[in-house]
C-alpha cells in the first residue's frame, strides 16, 4: 500500500507525538521515584526572613535543607516566634516561590496559648509522623508549641520520629533574652511546650547556645554574597542585608543558629562536641523562665557544644548555593 505524504506526515506527527509524551511522563515518574527514596522530613519554624528588624537565621535553614536536595521534605509548618504566624506564613510562602518549589505549608500556633489547641500544624505532624514512623525527622527551629500540641493529640508520636532536631535552650551559655539573660529565645516563648518536647521525646538532637554562637556570618561572607550575580544569591542578599547591619553593629555580624542545627541533616562533619545529657526546661513565671536545667531532667538528649568554623563557613556556601567572588 502506497501512503501519500499527507499520511506520512500524520503518521510521522503522531509518533513524535507519542515519543515526547512517554518520556515526559517516564521523566515525571523518575523525578517521583527519585523523590521516593529520600529520607521524609517535618519543618517547623517561625521564618521571618525579609521583614524589618526580624531575624534571618530560620529562612537560611529552610533554604539549606531545600537546596540540598537530600531530603523529601512533606510539609512545612508555622508558628508564632520571631514574628507573628501570619507572618511567618508569608514569609516561607515567598521563600518557596522564589526557590521555584511546591511545598506544603500549614498553620499552626499563634502564641504559646494555643498550646494543646488543635491546630492544621499539628494534625500534619500526627499524620505524617505516624505514615513514616521510623523514617520521619522532624526539624523544629521556632518555638516548640506546634510539636508539643501533636504530641497531646497523640502521645505514641514521641518515640515515632527518626531525629527530633531542635534548635533551642542553652546549657552552659547565657541565655539571650534580657534583661536576665538565663533563657533562650525558642524555649522561652513556650516553656511548657518545650519541656514536654523534652520529656517525653526520644532521638533529640539538640542545638543550643553552647554551639550555635560558636560562630558569626560577618563581612566576608556578605561581601561574597553581594559579589554572587545569581537570582538567589541576589534575592538572599537583599533579604539578610538589613539584619546584618543592625547585627553587625552589636557582634559584627549575626549568629546562624537554626542554619547550624539544619546542616546537621545535610552534613554534620562540622560538628566536633556532643553528648547524651539530661536536659528540661525551667516552668516558673520569672527569672528564670524558660531556662534550661539538667537537674531533675527524665529524659535524655543528645546536645552538640562545638563546631569548626572553617567546616561550617564552607558548608554555608555549598549548600546555600553561594559562589565565592563570582
């Protein structure tokens, strides 16, 4: 049978048609695969990077952990803290746009009032916790009141996580609230939900003063970000510059606590001192509010106390993507 050249070409188009198609779809279903076998991951934070006067540290961990690419991260939960939680809504909200990914994000405490109230966050993370059980960790750099209220919706989530990553509490540094100074900010804002946290999770992975002041992001690092001609690099630098400034007055720079406790989960060479302790969390309206204690503790923690900042600095640049004199 002869085909004219309008058959040929119809039959030619359908083909090519059909061969786009099925290595688009095995191309989607690769990415999904891919997506599969990467370890489950929760994170919680109170982000108000980009906002006047607010700090930046929560936006460059959830950046880190994304760019990392080392981790299917199912949902992102907010919480009151740096900011309000509408704020720290927007702010992840416009984080995510801008890395060009679709991440699930969920509300959840607005003050540490809502502790025990029910809330999208917590639903989330008694879901997901449960699904992967054994698998999950959870990354909580906020206050730990969306974690808290999970837990008393269901208490079997506590020995569900594979790491609890908590940034939070300091054990044998000052605090950094004032005027007493005896507090960390995260634990401060909800002692109660911190001690239950605590007290009753296992495979606690905890970063506190004692580690993440260990060390500064000054001039030199925003110097080569500046220098950085990337979209990201430029949408970083516009969105830490203000903070900086005002940091940089006091430290002469500012202090990446939750970026220290998230590149633990992407690589943890950096860190050179830890150890299993006691550790809760003091209750008492007053001076000591929120302060850390290792007395009377139930539970166990594993508490990281030094880094090498020449490790940390190259993981800063690595992992946020940042070039050096580009």
């Amino acid at each position: 049978m002869k085909l004219n050249l309008k058959q040929i070409l119809l039959i030619s188009g359908s083909f090519l048609l059909f061969f786009f198609y099925s290595s688009s779809c095995a191309g989607q279903k690769s990415k999904s695969a891919n997506k599969k076998n990467l370890p489950p991951l929760i994170i919680d934070t109170d982000i108000t990077m980009g906002l006047p006067f607010k700090d930046v540290d929560d936006g460059l961990a959830v950046a880190s952990i994304i760019l990392s690419g080392k981790y299917d991260v199912k949902g992102i939960t907010v919480t009151f803290g740096n900011g309000t939680l509408q704020e720290a809504r927007e702010r992840i909200l416009d984080l995510l746009s801008h890395l060009n990914v679709n991440i699930p994000v969920y509300n959840g405490a607005e003050d540490k009032y809502s502790l025990g109230v029910t809330t999208e966050a917590a639903r989330f993370i008694t879901a997901v916790a449960e699904k992967y059980r054994g698998r999950i960790t959870i990354l909580s750099i906020g206050p730990l009141t969306d974690l808290a209220t999970a837990y008393l919706l269901n208490k079997k989530i506590s020995g569900y996580f594979k790491e609890v990553v908590i940034m939070g509490g300091a054990i044998f540094h000052e605090g950094n609230v004032p005027p007493e100074m005896e507090s960390e900010f995260n634990f401060w804002r909800d002692p109660p939900a911190a001690k239950i946290v605590l007290d009753n999770f296992k495979n606690i992975r905890l970063f506190p003063l004692d580690v993440c002041m260990d060390t500064i992001i000054d001039g030199e690092e925003m110097k080569n970000l500046s220098q950085c001609t990337s979209s990201w690099c430029q949408y970083l630098y516009n969105n830490i510059k203000d903070w900086y400034d005002i940091m940089s007055s006091i430290f002469g720079g500012f202090y990446p606590y939750d970026l220290i406790a998230a590149l633990y989960l992407v690589d943890n060479s950096f860190l050179t001192d830890y150890r299993t302790m006691p550790v809760t969390v003091l209750t008492e309206e007053g001076e000591y509010y929120g302060k850390s204690i290792t007395t009377g503790a139930i539970n166990k923690s594993l508490v990281f106390f030094d880094l090498n900042e020449e490790r940390f600095k190259d993981e800063f640049y690595r992992y946020l993507k940042i070039g050096k004199g580009d």
